[in-house]
C-alpha cells in the first residue's frame, strides 16, 4: 500500500511510498515511453500566477534530485537512484554545481552542471554554510571544506560530522537540511526516516552510533563550514514520524513536517511541530533506541494514539496526497502572491502536484486546510506541467520557486518521467489574469467555517444545494494506513456572505473536534488527538463556469467553535458501496493498482477471482485458483502465504474484522 514515498524524491516517499517496491533497470528508449500513473490524478493545471518553465543543460543531462540549496546564484544538487531491494547500496550519488539556473531557458541559454562528485551513499540533504558544502548520506552527515571554490571532490576530501547513523534499509534516509538559527548560531536540520521491510512493516535496525534516533527530527551543530567534528552535538526536536519527506525551517523557528502514510499514520499529514513532541509513528526499539520521545509506557508493537501529538493538516491519500515531500514557506512576498504569505506551497510526488495550506491557531492548537495548488504533467495542447515529481522545492534570490523532481519506477513514478529541474516562476501583476479568483483562506467561527476569497465573488453564484461537505476522522493503529472512519455527509445549515463579498461563513450542524472520540469494539483503536477532516466541495458558477481555481478544500478541525449537534435531517447517510469503496481507495489501491504490465508491488485485484496464481504454501510453490475464501484469508493474514513473483513483499495487516474484510473481499470481487 502507498507507502511513503520517501525522501527524496524520495518522498521518495518518494513516498516512500514508492521506494517500497523495487525497481526495475531501464534503458535510455525506456525512460523517455510514457508510463499511466497509478490512479487518475484530478489535473487543476499550472495556478494561473506561476509559470512552469523547463531547464535546459548544455549537454541535455537530466538528472534526478534528493536534495538542492542555493548558494548566491549557485543551486547545488544531490542526486540518486535510490535503493529500494536492499540487495546493493546505491553508492554512485553525485554532487552537482549548477550555474545559470536564474537564466536558463531564455533566448536559447541552458544551464552548466558540473559534477563534483559521484561516489555518495543515496544523498538526500545537502546545504551550504559559510564556503563549504554539508550533505547528508544514508549512513553519516559529512562536510566538504572550501567546496564553493572547488571544481571536484575525491575520496578523502570530506570531513564526517556524524557516523553511524544507519544500517543499510532502503527506507532510511537523512532529509534536508534547513538552516536553523539559536543564539545567532547556524545548525542544520533534518529528518531521518524509519526502516522498513518491502511491503510496508516496520524494521529493527541499530545505527553504530548510539545518539542516533530514527523517525526524528533534529539539529547537528553549531556549524560555520570550518568546526571540528566533535564540537557539533545531535539535538532531537520532535519524533514519531515514518517517511519524513519534507522538511522546512519558516520565520521563528517554525519547522514545518512532511509524512507520509503507512503503519501508524492514517493518513499523509503536514506538521507544525512542537518541541519535545511524538508524532506517533512507534519504532520497534533495539538496544533501547526508540524515536525521540517516544513514550516508555506504551507497548511498540501495538501503540496507541493516546501517546502522540496532533498532525497539524491531514492530506487525505489518493484523493489529496500520495507522496508529500518538501514544503515551503511564502514570505516577504510582493505582487500577486503578496495575500500568500504566511502559507506553505507543499511537494507531492507520486500524484505530480503542488499543495497550498493554509493554517491557524484555535483554542492553543494549530490546524488547517490544504487545496490542490498546481497538478498535472505536460499535454498535447501545449499546456506546460510537470516534467517529473516534485521532490524539492527552492526559492531563488530572484524571487522564483526551482523544483526538484524524481523518479525510479513504481510508485516514485509520474507522468512516465524520473528525473527534472524546473522553474516555478512568479508572474509579474500585468500577466496574471486580473480576474481570477480562489478561495485564499478558510478559518474556523462558531459553527462552522468562514471562507475567504481572493477576490469578491457573486453571492447569487452558488446556494446551499451546491454545497457538499463530508466528515471523517481516522485511528492510528499498527495497520498499515487508515480508512476514514466515522465518515459522514452533512447538509450545510446556511451560507451568508459579508458586506465585501470576499467572505463567506458557512454554517454546519455536527462538526466534531478532538473533544469528538470514537472506538472500535475492542477499545484499542481510537482517534484520540487525530482531529476530524471536513471536507468541502465548494463550486460557485457564473454562465456554467466555474469562479474559483479549486472547487474543494480539506480542514483538519482540532477545535471547533461551537456550533450546534446533528439534528433530523442534518446527515446524508452513506451507502454501504460508497463506504466500501473508501475502505478500498485507502487501505489498498495504492499497491493493487491497475496499470500496464500489473501492480505495484503485489498483485492486480481487478478481475482477480477465478484466476490462478502462485503461492508459497509450507514452503513450495503452489497453483491455487483466487475466490472468495481465498481474499477473505489474505486480507485477515496477508502473510499467510507469499503470492509470487511477489515473495519479497511484506504486506502489514489491515485491522479489519472477519466481517469487514468478507465485505471487502466481496466488493473486490466485484471489480
């Protein structure tokens, strides 16, 4: 099931979502086909304020990016072909010199890349302090002294800050880094993701180095480009995370988490993080070494969300996110983007888009919503998207967004394209379209939501009828991902709108907060600190078209204000099918997924019943024809038996009960 995505391009996540399933080899006929993505991907194309401008290199190289930082107007790259079999380390990872990258592609000029090194283990974080460039490898963070002014790098050349910090997993990952400033000192600061096993299941690793804690973010510092290794010290912010992709330092020290879904995390989820908090992802600890913070009290292997802290905005899987990567924060912006700043343009690869969230402080805890920014890959129309998945996001010293993408089969693939370097450039005020219109924030008020826009909208364009709004929340559990749980649609109360015509308050009858705790019947599940997402399709139209950019919006409520209970009429019951296709766009479609040549990763389940396939039963191969019985069993013990050519997949248990998993079974069947 989607997992990650990883880091780098991860998300890799890449989501790691993708990393989780190995990749084949291909040649160079190979990468330029195009490949269908997993799942159909809502395009809204490039946000009418941005451009999306290819960049050229002199020799045409592509390459694929883990991890970019701009010195002056120098942007420095670490690439990588992840390794996702653990059946050989990837230790050809390169730093590159890119120069030009503010004119490239204008009248004809290209970039010049040089390569100053190609022997790294998968590099993933790099940043540049004082003249001397820090990148962080799988297994250790190392410096290179002067490396502004150098033209290559030899082995030997690097300076190791910190060893040790991972066995080798194909999952595990040092992301970044951002600068972070105390004391009017630089530290960097990265993530460090979580070992798993191919499939999904949580790993027991021990790093060498005994300070190391997986599933973290921390600070390695004091750095200047020229301190000795043993006067920088590994400091843990927040832990609990799984495949934190993304990573970002805003004003004040804000640092901002992006994670993905698997074991533990219901959901994809973007994190405000607080200092000293566990964000619920529970490693199983070797040599006592758990994720920083991780409470002592609560058993590992089963968890439970009483122990973690609230993710910040939830990213609905497939229908928001599949792979979140790297956010970033607008500020000090002027022009058009100038009513943005404050707000977080997030990286998510598998799905080839840009997330916009916006966020807010309620009753002491912070929340908020996210809308889909800028999707799609390029058409036959001559409509520029994105080349590859957004990975890293940069802003340059002239003011445009440069973004990192990648790719390596499977689900770290999308639009058919691995690799890419794009500009996300800024329009001026004379070429943005003077009329165009989104919603531009949405904040919680007694009942429901007050939705601002960017520009006034008819009130006459959309009533009550036109709205819809569902509710759901989700339980962090041992299982892999999370379906939406408590899910029902709401019928708006009333819509009314301000003297200006740029706010509307929507009123809902029902809305839940973390005070709103459901269980299931054994009483080990619960959505304690999870927060309820609202979702709401939101479409005012004027002559049959659309006024807004996006016509949805996803609001993580932690705490409501106020508002009444449901009463008669308020909800709209879900059918049995809709709930079951929930269930099976959650827990399984981001690895049964249909597309040319099979899934990824396990096995098609379209047509599924009636066709023979081979498990390993006891050991030895076995022909046995798929029914009924047969999905009902796989899905209670998913590693009963070993279906080949899959073998190697660890699929995590789904937590469903014998009755559920019958009613799954049966609409799987129907597929």
């Amino acid at each position: 099931m989607t997992r990650f995505l990883l880091s780098l391009a991860l998300a890799l996540g890449l989501t790691l979502t993708a990393a989780e399933n190995p990749p084949a080899k291909k040649n160079a006929a190979e990468k330029k086909a195009k490949s269908p993505t997993a799942a159909p991907v809502p395009s809204v194309g490039v946000h009418p304020f941005f451009a999306l401008e290819n960049i050229d290199t002199e020799g045409g190289e592509v390459f694929r990016v883990g991890g970019m930082a701009f010195h002056q107007d120098v942007l420095y790259v670490t690439t990588l072909q992840p390794d996702r079999t653990d059946k050989g380390a990837f230790k050809s990872g390169k730093v590159l010199r890119v120069e030009n990258a503010l004119h490239a592609g204008k009248a004809g000029q290209k970039l010049k890349v040089t390569t100053l090194c190609d022997w790294l283990y998968e590099p993933c974080a790099i940043a540049v302090i004082g003249d001397s460039i820090y990148v962080g490898e799988k297994d250790r963070i190392i410096r290179f002294d002067d490396g502004v002014h150098k033209s290559s790098f030899r082995k030997g050349d690097e300076t190791v800050m910190l060893d040790g910090i991972s066995t080798p997993n194909f999952h595990t990952y040092t992301i970044g880094f951002e600068h972070y400033r105390r004391d009017g000192r630089t530290f960097l600061c990265g993530n460090f993701s979580t070992a798993i096993l191919l499939g999904g299941k949580r790993n027991v690793m021990s790093p060498s180095n005994a300070d190391i804690r997986r599933g973290s973010t921390f600070i390695l510092g004091p750095v200047d480009g020229r301190e000795a290794p043993g006067s920088v010290k590994i400091e843990y912010l927040a832990g609990g995370f799984r495949t934190p992709n993304g990573i970002e330092v805003g004003p004040d020290n804000t640092v901002w988490v992006a994670d993905n879904q698997g074991i533990f995390n219901p959901s994809n989820e973007l994190i405000r993080i607080e200092k000293g908090k566990f964000y619920g992802h529970y490693l199983r600890t070797n040599d006592g070494r758990a994720s920083a913070f991780q409470p002592a009290d609560i058993d590992a292997e089963v968890g439970s969300p009483k122990g973690q802290a609230a993710a910040t905005v939830h990213l609905q899987q497939l229908a928001v996110a599949r792979s979140p990567a790297q956010p970033i924060v607008l500020r000090n912006e002027t022009g058009v983007l100038a009513p943005y700043n404050g707000q977080i343009l997030l990286c998510e690869f598998t799905s080839g888009r840009i997330l916009r969230v916006f966020t807010e402080q309620v009753g002491g805890v912070w929340q908020g919503v996210v809308f889909q920014h800028t999707g799609g890959p390029s058409d036959q129309a001559g409509n520029n998207g994105f080349s590859a998945g957004p990975n890293r996001i940069e802003q340059g010293p002239d003011g445009n967004f440069y973004i990192g993408e990648i790719g390596a089969g499977g689900l770290w693939e999308f639009n058919g394209r691995w690799q890419g370097l794009q500009r996300f450039r800024v329009k001026s005020a004379a070429e943005a379209p003077a009329d165009f219109n989104e919603i531009l924030a949405v904040r919680a008020v007694e009942g429901g939501f007050a939705i601002e826009f960017l520009r006034p909208i008819p009130r006459d364009s959309i009533s009550l009828s036109d709205i819809k709004v569902g509710q759901w929340t989700y339980f962090p559990t041992a299982s892999y991902g999370g379906k939406d749980e408590g899910k029902v649609m709401l019928k708006p109360k009333a819509l009314t709108f301000d003297a200006t015509g740029k706010i509307a308050t929507l009123i809902v009858n029902g809305l839940k907060d973390d005070q709103d705790i459901i269980t299931d019947p054994t009483g080990l599940r619960s959505n304690h600190n999870t927060g309820w997402v609202v979702q709401v399709e939101f479409d005012p139209r004027r002559n049959g078209k659309s006024l807004l950019h996006t016509k949805e919006f996803w609001y993580t409520l932690h705490r409501k204000i106020g508002g009444q209970p449901l009463g008669a009429g308020d909800v709209i019951a879900l059918t049995k099918g809709e709930a079951l296709q929930q269930t099976f766009q959650s827990l399984c479609m981001a690895c049964h997924v249909e597309r040319e040549g099979g899934a990824w990763g396990a096995p098609n389940l379209k047509g599924i019943v009636g066709r023979k396939q081979t498990v390993l039963r006891d050991g030895q191969p076995l022909e046995v024809t798929v029914d009924r019985a047969y999905l009902i069993n796989a899905i209670l013990h998913p590693d009963a038996e070993k279906t080949l050519p899959f073998k190697d997949v660890a699929m995590p248990p789904l937590g469903l009960s014998a009755e559920a998993a019958a009613d799954l079974a049966d609409f799987i069947a129907r597929l």
